[in-house]
C-alpha cells in the first residue's frame, strides 16, 4: 500500500463567509486526498490524509491560494496519530463546531462585498434563472456582516434562515464545482427575498420605484446595511427637496454611477482611485469634479464630489432602468442613527421619501458607506463602514487582556481588541444623544457576541461631557483614560506597528488636554503608552462655547480680539473693518464683549479653529451646518494656486514652542487690503501652515526627538495640508507616518484608545 500521511488543520484570519471551506475542498480534491473540513466558532479546522507530496503541496496552497475576500492569518498543522482517513473516502464539507473562540485574537467577522462580475453577468443575462434578480450572490460576493446573526457562519446563523433553499439552489450549494458551493445567502427569484412597493412585489415594485425618481421624487430604498435616500442627481429641484426634507442644507451628497466610465464623465480619476472605486468595499471616493453634470445642489461649495459603484444587484437594476446618476445618501434625518428596520424607516422617514422600495430580507446591523480618498497612490479612510469594516486590523502590541476603546463624541465608532487583533466598528455618527446612545450600544453588543471579545477594561476620552465617557466609567469594567491627541497618535503608530517612540502632530478641532484646557494644534514626543507635549498652537477663545464652532466669525473675531498675548501686537482696526462691516454689528458687539470679559469664551489651542477663523475672515463662510464645512471651503479654494507663504512667529513658552498666529493674520488681512485674491491667500495660509508645522518638528527633533512623524486628526483629511506638511518634513529627513485603513480624524480615536490601552496592559 503506497505511503500515506495525515495532518490536521486549523486555518485562522477571514476564514468564514468568504468561500474558504469550499476552496479547501476543491483543493483537497484536486491533489487526491481524502478528509474533511468544517467551520469552528471564528476559524476553519479539518484533517487531511494522503501522499506526503500531496500534503505538503496542500499546506503550501492552504497559506497562498486562498479566495480573493480571504484573509489567512495563521495556519497551524499538526500530525494526526492514529486511525487515518480511510482512502478513496474522499474529502468533504461537515457541519460547523460551536464551541469556544481560541485564545489569541478575535473572531473575525467579512464585511460585506459588492457583486461580482459572474454575478452581474447572470443579472443582466436573459436566459439566466437569476435574470434581473435584486439579491443575486454568490461566495465571492454579497452580504455578509450585514447578516450574520453569530458563527460560526452558517445559513442557520444568518438572517437568510428564513429562506429556505428550493431544490435548485440547494443543489448549487451541495455542488463542488458550483461557485455557489456553500454560498451561505443564497437565493434566486423561487426562494429568495423579493422587492415590494406598498401592495405591489418583484419587477413592478422596481418599476413603481423607477417612475417616482423619473418624476422627481425621492425614493427610500432599502440597501445592504441600511436605507438609503435615492433621487436624481441631474435634478435641481429633487435634489433641493431631498436637502430641504432631510435637514441637510450643505454637507455634499454621494452619487452612485453605473460604471467606471460613467465616474470619469463626472469627475477626474487616478488609476489609485479607480481601483478604489471598483474594488469589493466599493466606498464612496471622494474626487475632483468635472463639467457641469450635475445637479448644482448636488456638492454646493466644493469641487469635489463623492462618487460610487452599484453595490447590490438592486443598484445595478435602478441604474440600468434610470440611465443617470443618482443621489444615493443616508437614510435618516440629520444626525439620527440610519434606519434599518421597515417600520422603523416609514416611521422616520415618511416626511422624507415619497415611497419606499423595500424587502424581506432582515438587516441584521448598520452599515452606512465607506468613504476614502486618495493623497498620491495612498488612501485616506474618512469613514470606515459597508466593505470594510469590522474587518480586524493589527494592534501593534498584543492585548494582554480583552479591551474596548469608546472612541470620543464625533464620528463615532469603537474597537474591540483581543491579542494582536482589533475590530474597528462601522462609523456610528455623532454620539449626541439618548437615540445615537442606544444605537451604538446595540452595536457593541453585537460585535462583542460576534467576536468573542468580553472586554474586561475600557479605554476612554478625558472629556467628561461624551456620551462614550460616560457609558464607560458606567460599566463594571476597569476603565483607562486616554488622552484625545495621543489617542489619534496612537492610532497611526499602531497601525503601522510602530512601537518605538516618534513625534507627533496633531491638527483637529478640538479635544481636551492633559491640563484640562481645550487642545487641537499639537506636537506630542510620544510612544503607544505616554506622551508629553513639546509644541502648540496659541490660545484663542471660543465666544459662546460650541456657538463659535456653529458660527466661524465668532472664532474669527476671537482671534482678532483675544488670542494669546505672546508679544505680537493686535491687527490695527482699519485692517479689521472690511471684516466686521460683514457682520451684524450688535452681534459683533456682543461677540467683542464676550472676548473682552472671558464671558463663556474657553480657551483652545485648535488648529481646526484657525482654519474657520480664515475662512470667515476671507469670506467664504460666516455659519456652517456640518463639521469641518469652513475647513472644506478654505482647501476648495486654496485649490492647486500657488503663493507665498504669510508671516508667522514662533515663540518659547512655558517650556514649549509656539505658534503665535497673530502675524500671520495681520499679513492676510493686509494683503487683502492690498488686492491678493481669496485663493491666493488661502494657499498662502495652506503654505504658511506647512512651514509652522516642520518648524516645530525641527525644534522638536533638535531637543532629542525621534525623526519619525506620526500625523493625524481631522485637518490631515486636507489633502492640500497634508502634501504640503509632508513634502517639508521629508526634505527634512523625517519619516513621515499617516493612517491609511484607520480614520484620520475622530472615527479612528477608539482604535488609539485601544492600541495605548493594549501598551499600558502589556507593560505592567
């Protein structure tokens, strides 16, 4: 009898809902060996017997040829003694062990992938059973953490139970050589889910759908993760309605195109951006738009423009039938938790939409849409959400026990940690009250049954007034402060495992410091378990509190009026007038006062309040209705124009090195004076800021700091800043470090938490 070997395997990573078990099969097959293999809490183990070359060939391939949605991160093999698999008894597929998730990391749970080019093909084909069916998928595509109800991942455990298979998907599912074998959501038109338009089901509820945005209406549509507002993105009128209905007056809408050909009519694309655009997260990019395609109401204020790809097979049928682009957004109303059930989404859109194109098929938890950019060939993710979250991410140092990080009030999101695994959550919105409360609490429930993950510490913002604070130190958990600046550091160190000290800078709008004052312009010499402050931007106050974050001409007459004496002189009123003549003069009264007084005006050394103090001084805008919009405005028109740096000064306080932006105000305010245009002077502002900031590297480098740069906070989204700080550190011989999968701004504070928390736990 010829020479057998056997060995058993445990496979780890993305290893469940992306066709491993299959692959495993048609692996095992093809080389002749006999065995089995099945899905084990968050892994996939099995045995395998046969000629040593076929299984050591069959090990090599198990760690290189996994499916393309697979992420392997561990393989281990060992010998099994005893009886073998008998030969000739072939390899198969067994029923899932639930048990106990191993020690070491979390489970890990795919994020939802968009539909596949086979899957698409069968869509659009005739003669295909599937043919315009909204819900195709198959193991290379479709929902996956959208429901999944726990693991291991089986159909039992998905919210596709309530389907069962008809006789012709199931022997698709039980067929090898189907790529359809053991595609946990399944379905055709005979046994799947199925599109209804109040009374009406299947093709003519698409219709009724079609013909409301035709004529102008603003369709709710039912989508992987939740529901999404859709209307025509050509159409002025539908577009300023959808604004008006959803409380929305600004903030730029995402518009989904049929194609990459359709994208490039629209806006200016890289080969980075539309990899990006057609890779399986399909997350909205953010783009330099082109020609006079859409709606002006569309992206008012800026010249970019958030395109995307059909996710589903429904996005596809919509866009083929409509033949335009459309507004594809949110479906909630400003600042709500996006809807997901339908009642829920009759209930809490129904002065929004005028119909609702829905299906049977549970959403099992939120997911709104990815949002990235590109800075070169890197990718920024400004929202980590549908495609690729809760994909884990490395956590730098192991976590010795398990962690979560609550992240901070913005943007919210927040990270479960378990050995050298991390699971940042989907983006969450701002965390403002009782229902953002309860809908990230949802969420964290969940994910922790999904991973495994029973955190036993918590870290947490120094802000006493978050919501995610205040849920921390109320669980019966061991809870770690985590300083906000260091939190976004920590998060850019650690993912890209940096565990060596480094300097840092931290540009967002605001966070509290270590000495209980507001912060947000900061150089930090730092590692993953401390830090120490060793520059920062100057004081200003911020009149009437968050009313100046609302309103950027409080902010800018607080600089004006009350910035940090550090020997600068005050702008002469003639400078100011054509400024304050903009303004309601009892306002800016009452603004000055307030200023003069300290009258509810706390102080903050904020670079993202100097970036709207310069927008309203410019007159780009006074008022905003979104985070970040002055900041928007100010890069949108600094644009790719050239200028000459403003003045600026340094000084040394206290210990530390100063940005005093006095001079640099007084130079705007009098080269305005002088004639220079608005774009002119906001690159020169860019520059100027570019030129601080690798000042203060330097003098922190020359004071014994390491020469590795870690920048983040939500002002490096600017792309204009970030390559101009970027560009003048390395000349100057710094490694320059930024985030790439993990949020830059505050959607990335709970993966810092997390990282310095893990630090501080290894440590002791």
């Amino acid at each position: 009898m010829p020479e057998r070997r056997a060995l058993r395997f445990e496979v780890f990573g993305t290893v469940q809902g992306v066709g491993f078990r299959p692959f495993v099969h048609r692996l095992a097959t093809g080389l002749g060996l006999d065995g089995w293999a099945a899905n084990a809490e968050g892994h996939v183990q099995g045995e395998v017997a046969g000629s040593p070359y076929a299984v050591e060939e069959f090990t090599a391939r198990l760690r290189t040829g996994a499916p393309a949605l697979a992420q392997v991160r561990q393989v281990r093999v060992t010998a099994v003694c005893g009886q073998l698999p008998l030969p000739a008894h072939g390899f198969t597929i067994r029923h899932s062990e639930a048990g106990r998730a191993l020690r070491g990391g979390p489970r890990e749970i795919p994020p939802d992938a968009a539909i596949c080019a086979a899957c698409l093909a069968e869509l659009l084909d005739p003669t295909d059973r599937r043919f315009r069916y909204p819900f195709v998928n198959c193991t290379d595509c479709g929902p996956r953490a959208t429901v999944i109800e726990d693991l291991p991942y089986d159909r039992i455990r998905t919210t596709m139970r309530r389907f069962p298979l008809c006789a012709a998907c199931a022997a698709e599912y039980a067929d090898p050589a189907d790529r359809r074998f053991h595609a946990e959501p399944l379905a055709c038109p005979d046994c799947g889910p199925q599109l209804s338009w109040d009374a009406l089901s299947g093709e003519t509820a698409l219709r009724a759908a079609v013909k409301a945005v035709e004529s102008g209406g603003i369709v709710a549509v039912k989508g992987l993760g939740g529901c999404q507002l859709v209307c025509d993105a050509t159409d002025q009128e539908a577009v300023r309605a959808l604004r008006e209905r959803k409380h929305r007056p600004a903030k730029p809408f995402a518009v989904m195109v049929q194609d990459l050909g359709a994208a490039r009519e629209l806006a200016r694309t890289s080969r980075a951006e539309r990899s990006v655009l057609d890779s399986a997260a399909r997350p909205v990019v953010l783009l330099a738009a082109r020609g006079p395609g859409l709606a002006p109401a569309v992206h008012p204020g800026t010249h970019r423009i958030g395109l995307f790809l059909p996710t589903t097979g429904l996005h596809h049928l919509l866009l083929g039938e409509l033949t335009r682009p459309l507004v594809v957004t949110i479906g909630n109303l400003a600042d709500e938790p996006i809807a997901t059930d339908d009642t829920e989404a009759r209930r809490t859109l129904a002065t929004v939409a005028d119909g609702f194109l829905a299906h049977d098929r549970p959403i099992r938890a939120r997911y709104d849409d990815s949002v990235v950019q590109t800075v070169g060939r890197s990718i920024l993710t400004l929202r980590r959400a549908r495609g690729l979250a809760p994909a884990p991410l490395p956590l730098g140092v192991a976590a010795p026990v398990p962690l979560v990080g609550v992240g901070a009030q913005l943007k919210h999101t927040f990270t479960l940690a378990d050995g050298h695994g991390a699971h940042l959550s989907p983006h969450g919105g701002d965390l403002a009250d009782a229902t953002t409360l309860d809908a990230f609490t949802h969420a964290y429930d969940d994910l922790v049954r999904l991973t495994g993950v029973e955190p036993a510490v918590v870290a947490h913002d120094l802000h006493p007034g978050y919501l995610s604070t205040q849920w921390a130190q109320a669980q019966p958990l061991s809870c770690m402060p985590v300083q906000h600046h260091h939190a976004h550091l920590a998060a850019c160190a650690a993912e890209h495992g940096l565990r060596t000290p480094f300097v840092g800078v931290a540009y967002d709008g605001l966070g509290l410091g270590d000495d209980g004052t507001l912060w947000g312009g900061e150089i930090l010499v730092a590692d993953l378990t401390g830090h120490r402050r060793a520059g920062r931007f100057a004081t200003a106050p911020l009149p009437g509190g968050e009313a100046a974050i609302r309103h950027p001409y409080r902010m800018a007459l607080g600089y004006l009026h009350g910035t940090e004496l550090l020997g600068s002189p005050r702008p002469y009123p003639w400078l100011t007038r054509p400024f304050t003549d903009r303004l309601d003069p009892d306002e800016a009264a009452v603004v000055r006062a307030m200023v003069a007084r300290g009258i509810n005006s706390p102080r903050a050394s904020s670079a993202g309040r100097l970036f709207d103090a310069v927008a309203s001084l410019l007159g780009l805008v006074h008022s905003v209705s979104y985070e970040g919009e002055a900041a928007a405005a100010l890069e949108d028109a600094a644009g790719s124009v050239s200028a000459l740096p403003l003045n600026h000064r340094l000084v040394r306080a206290d210990g530390l090195w100063v940005y005093d932006p006095g001079p640099t105000l007084i130079d705007l305010l009098d080269r305005q004076h002088s004639g220079e245009s608005v774009p002119e002077l906001a690159a020169a502002f860019h520059l100027t800021l570019a030129l601080v900031t690798a000042e203060l590297v330097a003098y922190a480098v020359e004071d014994g700091a390491p020469r590795t740069v870690c920048l983040a906070g939500g002002c490096f989204l600017n792309r204009r800043l970030l390559t101009e700080v970027s560009r003048r550190l390395r000349a100057q011989g710094v490694r320059v470090l930024v985030s790439s999968a993990v949020p830059v701004g505050d959607g990335g504070v709970s993966y810092g938490q997390a990282a310095v928390a893990a630090a501080r736990l290894a440590k002791e």
